[in-house]
C-alpha cells in the first residue's frame, strides 16, 4: 500500500498526541484489538500508511529538532503515551503572523531562525495533504498555510475553527485548484458538544420539554488560553447554532468554552446542566461533568479524516468535501443532523456518494 504522504502545520498538544497515536497503532493488527480506534481500517488504509514528512512551527524548542523529540518540548503538556523513535522530519520554521496572541505571548518562545518558503519544503517533501494544528486563534496563518497548499498542490485539512472549509470563497479557490478542503473545527472523540446534542435529542424524542441548557468548559493547555483570548465568543456563537439544531423547538440555550486554569495541564472540564419539564409538567434536571484530556480527543477523527482525504485525492474530487467535513468537524460549509453526517461518511468511503 503506497504511504499517505501529510504535513503537519503546528507541533503542539494535538500534533504529539496524533504522532504517538500512529506508534501506538502502528503493529495493531485485528479491529477488536485496537481499543480507542473508530476504524483501524478505512477505505483500506491502515493508520501505519499516514507518513509525516513535514513538519513545521515557531517555537524554539521544537523548530529544527526531530519531530519525535518536539512533540513531547514544552509548552506542550499532553500525557506521554508511547516512546516514539526519530522520525527523520526535522521541525521548519514556519511564518509567525498571528500565530501568537496577547496571552500566549510569554508561553511560546519564536524561534529566531529563518523562517522557510513553505510551499517549497510541501513540494520537496512530496506531501499530499496539509494538516492545520494552528492555534484556534491564528486567522491569518491558518488562511497563509491554506495558501502554500494551494501553491504545492495539497489537500487542506483545517481542523481549527478559523473559516477555510466553510468559506465559499475558499472553497471556490480550492475547486478551480482540482484539491479537496475539508474542515472547520474538528469534532472530538469524547465530544462535549456530541454528547449534548445526544442528551437533548434523547429527552424532547421522549416527549420532555427542554427549557434551558448549557455546556461550558474549562481547560489547560496552551489552545485554552490561546481561546479565553482570541475565539471564546466565535466558539460560542458556533457551538451554540450546534447544539440548537438537536431540538425541534426553541430553547434558552448556551454552549461554549470558559476559562482557563494552568494547573489542570492539558484536561478539560466539561460542565453540562439541563432544565426540562416531563409528564405533567413534573420538573428534571441534569447535572453533569464530563473530564478528558484534549490532544488525545483528536486522534481518531484525525486518522478518518486524513485517510477519507486520501480517497478524495484518488478519486480526484475537488473543492469542499461535505461528506468528510460533516462527519468529523462543527463548522462544516453546510450544518448535518449527526445521523446524515454518518451515513454521507459511510456511503463515501464505500464510494457511493
Ligand atoms: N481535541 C483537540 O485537541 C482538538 C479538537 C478540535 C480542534 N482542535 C484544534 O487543533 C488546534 C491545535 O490545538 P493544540 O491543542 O495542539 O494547540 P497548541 O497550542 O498546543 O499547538 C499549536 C502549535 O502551533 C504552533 N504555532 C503557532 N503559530 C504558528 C505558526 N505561525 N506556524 C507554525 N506553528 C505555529 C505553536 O508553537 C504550537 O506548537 C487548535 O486550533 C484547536 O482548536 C483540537
């Protein structure tokens, strides 16, 4: 099986808790033995078959180090989860914009190396698909990655919530260009906001009447504080229209992140209350704490989505791919009932959609 060429833009929590992932599953043979997998295979590939051969971000302690040595520099915090052995992908340095905020300013330390031309290093290195890991806040180095894909001839895979993917002008530049794009904002595995939809859908099918509800969360890493900063109230407003859409009326409804506290390292909190009336109108409530730890949460969507973009590729699709982006992100050009979302998933990778 020929590899699945990917670079990653942005080594932080997300990008060391994937590259240990692909170790960690690299030798996992039978599907009932790869606990933690959505699919150990997809479309035929393994998660062995995703190659990195590039890399690249700002930061001092990872740029010019081996990828497995970077993944575990601080500032990441993410748990160790396997030894990962030198990968040979040495860490570029990428070009800084606003790939830094305000709070996160005296957390990342830019390397003063020169920064490389990315679309040269994509095309040197043969990679196929680009995977943005950027900070959530990193508008503009989101859209200039998105860019040098467009320059190297790459697939996009946008998994911060910066809108690429469902953005009809991206979209349009991405189509003329005969690539795929999928994105914005990938879904976790353990999803907060999935398992509030899930918990409201499950009530009002039962004939509750939901009258107020929020999910608001508290985390860790660095993307925590890079959030509380930059994309609180675009998080908010995005995860909000989500979890309306799982009721067939109107409710008082509120979803989004809050804060951040150092100490909890690279967990997350996740705090659901539910207000409803059954029978009668007999008052309930739910009140609910969800904890995981963040990069980690990534990595299945991660393996389907980069596996799905390879059958795109290959199939020579261009433009959004709409199977792929509602299945495994929140903000995808066109919101999906889950349920759709995972039928358009499973008929395209059969291929017939
Ligand atoms: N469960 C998850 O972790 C999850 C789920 C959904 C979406 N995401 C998204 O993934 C993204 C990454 O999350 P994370 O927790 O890994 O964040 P992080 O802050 O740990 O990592 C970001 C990395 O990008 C680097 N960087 C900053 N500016 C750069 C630039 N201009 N060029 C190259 N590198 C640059 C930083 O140095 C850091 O290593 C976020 O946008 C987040 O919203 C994560």
């Amino acid at each position: 099986m020929l590899k699945i060429k990917i670079a990653l833009v942005g080594v932080g929590n997300c990008a060391s808790a994937f590259v240990q992932g692909l170790q960690y599953y690299s030798n996992c043979k039978k599907e009932e033995d790869c606990i933690g997998l959505r699919y150990l295979f997809l479309g035929g590939f393994h998660p062995r078959d995703i190659q990195i051969v590039a890399a690249f971000d700002i930061d001092n302690r990872k740029v010019g180090k081996d990828l497995a040595e970077a993944i575990y520099a601080p500032p990441n915090n993410t748990l160790k989860l396997v030894n990962v052995p030198q990968t040979n992908v040495t860490v570029h340095k990428g070009p800084v914009l606003d790939g830094i905020g305000e709070y996160t300013k005296n957390i990342v330390q830019v390397s003063s190396l020169p920064e490389v031309n990315v679309a040269d290093v994509l095309k040197e290195s043969g990679a196929e698909i680009v995977v943005n890991l950027l900070p959530s806040g990193a508008v503009k180095a989101s859209q200039r990655y998105a860019e040098q894909a467009l320059s190297a001839g790459c697939a996009f895979v946008n998994t911060t919530p910066a809108f690429i993917a469902s953005d009809a002008a991206w979209a349009k530049r991405f189509e003329e260009a005969e690539l795929p794009l999928v994105g914005d904002d990938l879904i976790d595995q353990v999803g907060a906001t999935t398992l509030h939809k899930t918990l409201l859908k499950l009530l009002s099918m039962h004939g509750v009447r939901i009258t107020e509800t929020y999910q608001l969360d508290v985390g860790g890493g660095t993307e925590s504080l890079d959030t509380l900063e930059r994309t609180r109230d675009v998080k908010r407003i995005v995860k909000t229209k989500s979890v309306e859409t799982a009721l067939p009326y109107k409710a008082a409804v509120v979803a989004g992140s809050t804060d951040y506290v150092d100490f909890l390292q690279n967990r997350r909190d996740s705090y659901f209350w539910i207000k409803g009336l059954y029978f009668c109108r007999v008052p309930m409530r739910i009140d609910l704490r969800l904890s995981t730890v963040d990069a980690p949460n990534a990595g299945s969507a991660l393996f389907d989505v980069i596996r799905a973009v390879k059958i795109a590729l290959n199939r020579k699709l261009k433009g959004v791919i709409l199977p792929i982006s509602a299945y495994a992100f929140k903000h995808p050009l066109q919101l999906t009932p889950i349920e759709t979302a995972e039928k358009m998933f499973t008929d395209f990778i059969m291929g017939k959609a």
